[in-house]
C-alpha cells in the first residue's frame, strides 16, 4: 500500500497555489490591459481636451499650421462610411445567412460557409489595395455617373449624389467596408438561426407556410435579439476599421453635402497623420480622436456582446 | 393573381434574392483573389525572398519585410499566447461560475472586436513614448495584445469539451487541478489549443494599423528589436500608395504572399477542429 509522502504532499500544494495564481494574474491581466488602454489614452489626449475642452467635438476645423483642430469632419465620416455599410451588408447578410440555412444543399453548405469565413479572414490592408485599385475605378466609370444623372437629379436625396465623380470618397469607403463585414454579420445571423428549435420551422412549413413566410414569421422573431447583437458586432468592426478605408476614403478633413466627394474617418486620420505629427497639441489631438473612436466602439460592442449573451443563455434554457 | 400565386411568386422573389446576395459574397472573394493572383504573380520573383526593400526605380525585393514580419509576429504569439492560454485555463478551470470570470470574458469579447489601431495607440503611448523611438519590440508587443483574447477564447471553449470523466479520474487519483490541468487537460485539447494559436497568428499576421506607429518601418536590413523594423504589412501600405510603378509591383507581390498565407493558416485551423470533431462524434 502507497503512503503519501508529506513532503511530496506538501510540494504539490506549492505548485497548485503557483499555477492557480499564474493562470489568474493572466486573466486579471485582461482586464488591467483594457483599463490601461482607457487610462493611456485619456491621458495622451488630456493636453487637447484641456486646450479645446467640449468644442473638439463640434468644430469641423483641423489646421496643423495653426494647431487648432477639431473632430467634427472624422466623427462625420466615421458615422456615415459605417451606416453606408450596414445599409448595404445587412440585407445582403441576411441573404446569405437564409441561404445557408433554409436554402442551400447539404453538400455545398460547408464549402460555402467556409469560403464566407475565408473572406472574414482576408486582412484589411488587402480590402484597402483592391479598393483602391480596382473598386475605386470601376464606381469611377460605371456607378457614380449613373447615380449623379439619375439619383442627383431628385430633391433632398439628390444632394448625396452631386459633384464629379473622384472614385475615392465616402461611398467607396462604405462599400469597401460594407463587403469587409459582411461575412461577420452573415456567419452570426446564420448561427442564430441555427438555434431555432427546428420543431418550430416545421410546425410552421406544417401549416402550409413558404419558405420566406417560416423565415419571418417564425426564424426571425426567434432570432431578433441574435440578429441585431450580430449587427452591431458589424457595425463596430466598420466603427473602428482603419486600412481599408485609409486607401479610398481620400483624406480631406472636411464635411462636404455629397457622398462621392472625398472625406474622413477617424481611424485614417490617426492612420495617415500621426507619424507626421509634430507639436505635443496635433499628437494629442489625434490620440483624443482614437480615445472618441474607443468610446464609441466600446458602446457599440458591449451592447452587441450583452445582446448575444442574453441569446446564449435563453439558447440554454431552451436546450 | 389568385392569393397563393402571389404568396409562392413574393416566396420566389426573396429566395432568388437571397441566392443573389450568396453569388455577391463569394464573388467579392473570387475578385480579390483573383485581382491578387494577376498582379502578384507578375512580381514573383526570387528576388523577393533576397534582396532588400529598394529605393524608387531601384530593384529589390521584400527580404527585410518580410523577416521583419516573420520576427514580430512570432515575438507576439510567444508573449501573447502564453497568457491567453493561462487566463482560458483560469476561466474554463478555477472560476468557471465566478463573477469576476464573466467580467473578464465581457471584456475579452470586447478586446476582440476593438478596432486595432486604439491597441497601437497604447502601445505607442506606454512603450514608444517611454523608450523616446519606435522598435520592434513596441510592434511585437502590440501584435501580443491583439493576440490575447482569440487565444484566450479558444482555450476556454476547448477546455470546457473536455469529458467531465476524465477530469473526475484525474482528482479520484488525488492530483491538484493543475496536474490534472497539465497531464489530462491540456493534451486532450491540444489540437483546439494549437488551432487558436494558428487562428491568432492569422489574425496578427495581417495587421497594419498597430504596427504603424510601433514598430514604424525601416528600409534597411535590421535584426535589432530595439530599432525600428520593417513588416510587410506596412510596406504594402507605403509601396501601393506611392506613384512608383516598381514599388506597387512589390506591394502587390507582398499582398499576395501575406493573403496565401493567412488563408492556408485559416484553412489548416478549420481542418485540424472538423478532424478533432469527427473524431469526437465517433
């Protein structure tokens, strides 16, 4: 018969406290490393918050020669790339995602899914070159003289589409970044509707319902609270994408009425400046634009993980 | 139109739109890699893998770039990788049911989706402007912190597939957690754990934004991991934006290295987890 021998006993314990203290300092790290982003940044952007205090945020102004600037045209930006890429990629999203659930073969259903997950993992930079390159100049020559002529001609709309037609601009950002979330949004949405009880879609094609009727009446109001935790997923990720949009969004720190002229966001701003930064003011002027992109990203995505945590333990329940 | 015509006909319609959008998704892929394909194969060359990043109109190729990359990269993942794992084993083991746990993993989930170049920002304002220059280390560091949270996440999804029974046998024969964690836990899940490294070095492997004002760039050969160094993802960024014909050559060529790349690592990480499922199902 084995006896414990109390100096191996108590060695073991030793170890045990050792590694149950190393594993928790590296998950406490994890949040020590988001405090210290908050608390770094603040802190970097204090002398332009103390210097411009509320107005940073209101004045359309950036003029690095008389170092007075303001976070207007970036915040402007930055909203509408990203609403001009959730009005095109969720639809399409949900398009894909219905497909895959409802619609597809078994046996493409994989490779498919695979290759929307493929084109998750492409990196921003190369959205960015082939924006540039061959987005940019085909919306150049075919789509934007069509929206000028017959978009630009209606009122209120029209205003969004007047002016030459540069090919970089804001819509281009919008679309680069409407098909760079795409394939997040798609794959939730599709893992969403996954978890509808299938009893529930079959009760539904029992009584007679199609295809399309089963999915809004039944998979979608299951889903609601998946879908849109799915979206603002997207919509964070178009918040905070910085190289895809540096390359077509074109740079010019001011609020023009049309989308086709060229703009900025607040991610290329600090992207395409801040190496070039001279003087402590335009250096913390652009970390308070990145500490306003933190903030506005942070809400976003907290309320999208809040979301589809919510599902996950009502998915729970019902399993 | 009799009613059940207009319903089959509006159930038509937005299924062919829903097999619109699919064609729309993959044919953005198709584009990209088919865009990548024709410009970047002309600038394969041998040249790439020995000559250093040239001047404009000089030839050259992308060596410096894409060690470099290579060096930050795997810098990143032996720094960032070791705590994500620690921290997953935290969650999955220690504090499975701990309020602090479902603390840390609100903010892992954030930390996943905040957009990168807020990650450079720290870095540069806690290391860049502390040491007074841009470095390598500043660049690893940053790709570390990007590294965390997907480590973290698949670590703790792995662990917590692993058979209660296992664990169980493990403590019957009086080992503490962290043998059984050590000798039982984690080689059960060690192909989930390894394709969370490979998922995290695809992921850090393209970014460009934290890099930019870390690790800064550098036209010349450097092993100094206090010196700026130069990464292929910022080169991409400098050569394709620059009017020299033979710089956007090279851009091209490093965005189709970079994106193979990243897709056979994407794709081995899918193929290791269907494996490890199928052999679970089985």
């Amino acid at each position: 018969m084995a006896i414990i021998d109390p100096r191996h006993a108590a060695k073991q314990l030793i170890y045990e406290r050792i590694f149950r203290l190393a594993t928790l300092s590296a998950a406490i790290l994890v949040l020590l490393i988001l405090g210290g982003v908050a608390v770094s940044l603040v802190r970097g952007a204090w002398p332009a918050i103390a210097h411009f205090g509320f107005s940073f945020v209101t004045r359309e102004i950036w003029n690095p020669v008389t170092d007075e600037y303001g976070a207007l045209a970036p915040i402007y930006g930055t909203v509408v790339t990203s609403l001009i890429a959730m009005l095109l990629a969720v639809p399409a999203a949900f398009g894909i995602a219905l497909f895959l659930t409802e619609l597809c073969p078994p046996l493409l259903k994989r490779p498919i899914g695979v290759a929307v997950e493929l084109l998750a993992a492409v990196p921003s930079i190369i959205f960015g070159i082939w924006g540039l390159f061959v987005l940019a100049p085909v919306l150049q020559r075919y789509v934007q003289p069509w929206l000028i002529l017959h978009v630009g001609s209606l009122p209120l709309v029209g205003q969004l589409f007047k002016g030459p037609p540069f090919g970089i601009g804001i819509l281009t950002a919008g679309v680069v970044l409407a098909i760079m979330v795409l394939p997040f949004i798609a794959a939730t949405m599709r893992d969403v509707f996954d978890t509808v009880p299938p009893m529930l879609k079959e009760s539904g094609y029992g009584l007679g319902a199609t295809t399309w009727e089963v999915m809004w009446h039944v998979v979608v109001p299951h889903s609601r609270v998946g879908m849109v935790g799915g979206i603002m997923l997207g919509l964070g990720r178009a918040l905070g994408e910085t190289m895809a949009v540096t390359f077509v969004i074109g740079n010019a720190h001011r609020i023009s009425g049309s989308l086709l002229a060229p703009g900025t966001t607040i991610s290329s701003s600090i992207a395409n400046e801040f190496t070039e930064a001279v003087g402590d003011l335009y250096t913390s002027s652009l970390i308070a634009l990145g500490l306003l992109l933190f903030l506005i990203t942070f809400t976003v995505i907290a309320a999208a993980q809040a979301m589809l945590r919510r599902l996950e333990r009502r998915g729970g329940s019902v399993a | 139109m009799n009613r059940r015509g207009l319903r089959k006909a509006k159930n038509g319609a937005f299924l062919l739109l829903s097999l619109l959008a699919t064609m729309t998704g993959l044919a953005c892929l198709a584009a990209i890699l088919w865009t990548l394909l024709s410009h970047g194969v002309a600038g394969m060359s041998w040249h790439l893998f020995t000559q250093m990043t040239p001047p404009p109109g000089g030839q050259g190729g992308l060596l410096n770039a894409l060690y470099g990359s290579a060096v930050m990269t795997l810098l990143g993942i032996l720094i960032g990788s070791p705590i994500g794992v620690l921290a997953g084993t935290y969650l999955a083991e220690y504090g499975r049911n701990s309020r602090l746990s479902s603390v840390i993993r609100f903010i892992n989930d954030v930390l996943l989706s905040a957009p990168s170049i807020i990650i450079g920002l720290f870095i540069y304002e806690i290391v860049v402007v502390r040491m007074g220059h841009f470095s390598a280390i500043a660049g690893a560091l940053a790709l570390a912190v990007l590294a965390i949270p997907v480590t973290l996440r698949t670590t703790e999804d792995m662990l917590n597939l692993v058979p209660m029974g296992m664990k169980d046998s493990s403590a019957a024969l009086g080992a503490y957690p962290w043998r059984t964690t050590l000798s039982v836990l984690y080689p059960a899940a060690r192909s989930g754990i390894v394709t969370g490294l490979l998922l995290a070095i695809a992921r850090i492997s393209g970014e460009t934004a934290p890099l930019l004002f870390t690790a800064l760039n550098n036209q010349f050969w450097s092993t100094d991991l206090n010196a700026p160094m130069a990464n292929l993802p910022v080169v991409i960024f400098q050569f394709a934006l620059s009017p020299y014909k033979d710089w956007q050559d090279l851009a091209w060529a490093g965005a189709l290295i970079i994106t193979v790349s990243i897709l056979v690592l994407s794709i081995s990480a899918r193929v290791i987890l269907a494996l490890l499922q199928s052999d679970r199902g089985a």
